[in-house]
C-alpha cells in the first residue's frame, strides 16, 4: 500500500525560474525553487502525492487551521558535494519530530519512510536549485494543515500536506545579544511546546519585540511555572559551555523542542569526549557562571544558522559580556564539523547524510 502511495505524480513546470536567481543576493526564505509537492489527506487516508510547478493555493475561508491553528511544519537542508552528490541532513530525525506534532496536534501520521521518500523525491526533481557554493544551501518546509471547512471546534476530517523548497545564503550570523525572559512563556508543562507547530511562534512575536526593542535579537525563555530554569533561545535550542564542559536543558520536559541541530553536537562534542551535561540548567549558575568566567561560550542551535553565538546576555538590569565569541573555540569546531559533514567534505562517521 506504501509502494502505492508513492508512486507521486509529476508535472513539471514549463517556465523554470532557475535562470532568474541572483546568488548573490538570496534573502532567507523568499526565493522559492520551481516545483511543490502536495498531498491531500481524505476518507481517512493519504491521498497520491503530486508535484507540481510552485504556486499560489486556493482557500476556502473556512478553512480550519486559519481560525483554529491545527498546522505543523519541519525545517531541514539539503546540499551538493563538490563531487555534485546531494545529501539531506538527518531527514528521518524530522520525520519522526513530525510525527510527534502530528500527535500532539490531533492530525493524521506520515509514516517515517513516507515522509523521507516524499521530501528526497522533491529535492531530486529540484536538485540544480541547490546552490553550489560554500555555504550555501537547500532549505526545504514541509507543512502540514487543516483543510475542513466548518468554523465547529474539533479535529478536521480533511489536511493538506506540503513540501517547498528554498535555495538559501550562508547563514552569517553576527553574534547575538540575548535577553532571559522572567514574565513571558514559550512554552508550559502539559502544553504544546515540544510541537513544531504554527501557534507557538505567532505567540513569540510580542515578547521577542519587546525584547528588540530594547536591543537584543533574542529572549532566552525560562521555564513557565518559576521562570528560574532555562530552556531554549528564540526558536533554537540553547547550549552553554562551562568550564569546558557542554551544558543544555535536558528534553524531559516537554516545553522544549527537540532539536536536530542540538542532538547532533551533543552527539559530536561526546564522540570528541567533551563532558556534556543535559540536565535542569538554572538561570542562577548561568549569570554567576558569566560573572566568575567560567561561562566560556554560549550559543543557539538550530538548522537555519546551525550555530548562532551568543556575545551577550542580558539579565534584569545587568548585561553580562562572554568572552569574545572567537575564543568560543569548541561552538566553532563543531560548527565548522557539522558544516562539512553537510557538504560531505568530511567523512559521514555518523551516518547522518541521506544521499539522494
Ligand atoms: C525548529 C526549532 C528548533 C531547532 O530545531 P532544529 O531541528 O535544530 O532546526 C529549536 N527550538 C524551536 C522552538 C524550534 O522551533
């Protein structure tokens, strides 16, 4: 029946775009590549996939994600080797991310190997818009949303599931300041926190601003019932590095998103036999931490910048400095490893890559 499923229908688009980029100048997520794929979710089964050229999508006004926000989504990379091979970072850990939100959010379950197949054959049809420079790469947004068109709360009968793709930039991302959150909440304990789904960064919006305008890029949110734990950085995870030591909220808790860039440098720094402690990290030892030096590096983890490191934290009235973010030299290492890895440059000692 699988085997059925997949077999996805291909209308290649008549006028490709590819020839109108300008590489040097690709904003994040606003040039899209020539096709999409869509598969509908009805009579209680997935419905055959299709590619088609990208476009606009017809709505009714009903629809029931708009009003009642049952819409998750992935974010995840593809690349191109020098050799021209393209490899998807670690496509299964968000295949299964997506199926936890699905869960979460009362929606129909892709199957592992559906998910993968459906986001490889995408990637394959749209191969030459992966950038072939240092750098850059494939972002690829699968989502999935509510399509009943009723305003009644309750689960929709009806999803749409679509995958787009992005040619994207080197991420370069300056340093950032950030500020930890003692009013605002993310996420809460028995909410939907650990769901990547669309509800959670519409309520970001508000505090975040509030947190720019008084100059930093990012809150560092604490947890909802105390506000004395930490647990992510904006929308990526939050690493700490401590005496030499790698510290992280531990995922128990189900307020924090479970990261595919994280797991992977916790997974790196232990293959290097960098002590790593994912535990309960309180705000208290982060800001003593900071103010005695043995806070040496912080950063965000997350598949857009793979790496954002953190210069300066602030805290009530405070702003305490970290040392210069060049003397992070363990954040850089991995980052630099991971980069590679992604681009094939060096040996996929973890089996992470899918090639296409
Ligand atoms: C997507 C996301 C992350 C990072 O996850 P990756 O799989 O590493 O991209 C972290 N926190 C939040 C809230 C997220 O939405």
């Amino acid at each position: 029946m699988l085997q059925d499923m997949l077999t996805v229908k291909i209308t290649p688009t008549s006028h490709s775009l590819l020839e109108s980029v300008d590489w040097n100048n690709l904003p994040f997520g606003k040039i899209f590549s020539d096709h999409m794929l869509v598969m509908e979710y009805a009579d209680g089964a997935w419905q055959q996939p299709e590619i088609l050229p990208f476009g606009n999508i017809s709505i009714h006004p009903a629809t029931s994600a708009i009003h009642y926000g049952q819409s998750i989504f992935e974010g995840m990379k593809a690349n191109k080797t020098e050799a021209g091979d393209v490899l998807i970072f670690r496509p299964d850990m968000n295949a299964k991310r997506f199926i936890e939100s699905s869960e979460r959010m009362c929606m129909p379950i892709i199957p592992e190997e559906m998910f993968i197949e459906l986001v490889r054959k995408l990637v394959e049809v749209d191969k030459d818009w992966i950038p072939n420079r240092e750098g850059f790469s494939l972002y690829i947004r699968p989502f999935l949303f509510a399509t009943d068109e009723f305003i009644g709360i309750k689960p929709s009968e009806t999803y749409k599931f679509m995958i787009f793709t992005c040619p994207v930039g080197a991420y370069y991302s300056e340093p950032v300041n950030v500020k930890i959150e003692e009013f605002y909440t993310r996420a809460s304990v028995g909410g939907v926190g650990r769901a990547k789904t669309a509800g959670n960064y519409g309520a970001s919006l508000y505090p975040a601003k509030q947190g720019q305008m008084k100059g930093f890029h990012q809150l560092v949110w604490t947890d909802g019932k105390e506000h004395k734990y930490i647990e992510e950085s904006g929308t990526m995870n939050i690493v700490f590095v401590i005496n030499g030591t790698l510290v992280t909220p531990s995922e128990e808790s189900d307020t924090i998103l479970r990261g595919v860039t994280k797991r992977s440098v916790v997974e790196i720094a232990k293959s290097w036999g960098i002590p790593v402690e994912e535990r309960k990290v309180t705000v208290e030892e982060i800001v003593t931490a900071a103010k005695n030096g043995s806070l040496q590096e912080a950063f965000g983890a997350g598949t857009a910048a793979t790496i954002a490191s953190i210069a300066k934290i602030g805290y009530r009235d405070e702003i305490l400095e970290l040392p210069p973010v060049e003397t992070h030299t363990i954040s850089i290492k991995i980052r630099t490893y991971l980069d590679d890895l992604k681009a094939g440059k060096v040996e996929d000692a973890f089996g992470w890559c899918l090639k296409v």
